[in-house]
C-alpha cells in the first residue's frame, strides 16, 4: 500500500526560521521597527506578502505599493544570502532516517512548503531527490490553512487526501490538513500544536515503528 508523505520545509527539514528572522529583522530596522523573535515566531508558515503586512501593523507603519514590493525583494535578496551558504549540516536530526526508510518502504513523498525558495533549500542541503513531487510557494494561490498547497501534493502523487500524511510545525500548516482529512503530525511543542493528531518534539521522538504503522493503516 502506498501512502502519500508531505513534508513542510521550515520547522520540518530544516531551520530556515533564523534565516528569516535575520532578513526581517534588518528590514524592520531599517524602518524603525523593533522586531522581535516572539513576532517572528508568528511569521512561521505565512507567506512572504502576509509576513510584511504583519510587521507593518505591528510597527504602526503604512507605505506605498512600491515600497511595499521594493522591501519585499530587499528581504528576500538578504534572505538568499543566507540560503546560499546552508548545506547539509542543516539538515535537522533524524529527517535522512525517516526519508530512507519511507523510500525503502515505497512510500511516496512530497514537499509542501509555502517558501518560494524550497526548491533552491532542497538543492542546497541535497535532499531534492528524495521527493517524488515538490509544491512550494509558487505553486499556489492560497496560503496555508488553506489545505491548496497539500490538496495538489496529493494529486501529484496520485493518491487520495485520506491517505497523506503531513509533518507540519505550524499551526495553519495543521489547520490545512486537518480540513482535508490528511494525518496531521506536528513537530514541535504539544501545547502550540494542540489540534494535529499527533505530535512530536522532532523527528528524533519518532520510531521506525510508528513510522510502519501508518503505512499500514
Ligand atoms: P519565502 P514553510 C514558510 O515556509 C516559512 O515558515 C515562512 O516563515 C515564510 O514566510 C514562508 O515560507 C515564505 O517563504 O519568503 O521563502 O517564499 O514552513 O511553509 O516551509
Ligand atoms: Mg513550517
């Protein structure tokens, strides 16, 4: 039997959080914007249009559409610098194992991020071939909780939503597959990600075992 496997990127596979923060963070400055790492944490699973917007309300700040997207791509040029220097040291603990004995059990998997970035991440920390189908940021038109972006891995992998699993560490990445019936799996803290079916702290809380078990059911 095979099972579909989606995979979120930042919070997931790797930590690109700090990256973004980073980014943000000398954005922010440069408008006066005092950001902080409880702000960012709220960025985690938003787009990049949205992530700006917010941090705009939080300052009390408005700007013209140009603006708007001039800082929109300074960020985001600030934020490649960063992408462009991570390899596979970053991958986080345990995802190689779990991506192994998925593809030793013929299992299918995708990405489904809402970075515009993932693939150039994937290249980076070399685990682009790991994935059956990638669907990223580009892909869709509507960010997650909106379940879009797990809804079309699904198609790509020719399987059923009621057969995909989803390894989420926000928590409108839970929200999106809960709604279309896909087994939620939260990495991180219980508490945050209280609506998943299951959570773990990281993938080094998950066994082979519990692995096999969904694959069965
Ligand atoms: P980009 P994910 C998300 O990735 C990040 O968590 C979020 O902080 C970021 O704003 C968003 O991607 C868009 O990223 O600017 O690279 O297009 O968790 O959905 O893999
Ligand atoms: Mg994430």
């Amino acid at each position: 039997q095979k099972k579909g496997f989606i995979f979120d990127l930042d919070g997931v596979i790797v930590d690109t959080a700090k990256y973004h923060f980073l980014a943000w963070k000398k954005l922010a400055k440069s408008l006066d914007i005092d950001f902080t790492e409880e702000e960012n944490e709220q960025l985690k699973g938003v787009s990049r249009v949205r992530s700006l917007e917010k941090i705009l309300s939080w300052g009390n700040k408005t700007i013209s559409e140009e603006k708007f997207t001039e800082l929109m791509a300074k960020k985001n040029d600030d934020y490649l610098s960063h992408i462009s220097k991570m390899d596979e040291n970053e991958i986080l603990p345990d995802v190689p194992r779990i991506l192994n004995l998925l593809k030793e059990n013929k299992q299918l998997i995708s990405l489904g991020s809402a970075s515009k970035n993932a693939r150039t991440i994937l290249e980076r920390v070399h685990l682009k071939e790991n994935f059956n189908a990638i669907v990223d940021g580009n892909d869709v038109s509507k960010a997650k909780p909106d379940p879009e972006v797990f809804l079309i891995a699904a198609e790509l992998l020719h399987t059923k939503p009621e057969d995909c699993i989803v390894f989420e560490d926000s928590v409108a990445g839970v929200e999106a597959a809960n709604i279309v019936n896909m087994i939620s799996i939260g990495i991180g803290s219980e508490e945050v990600l209280a609506h998943a079916d299951y959570v773990f702290k990281d993938f080094t809380e998950i066994s082979d075992t519990f692995i096999k078990s969904l694959i069965k059911n």
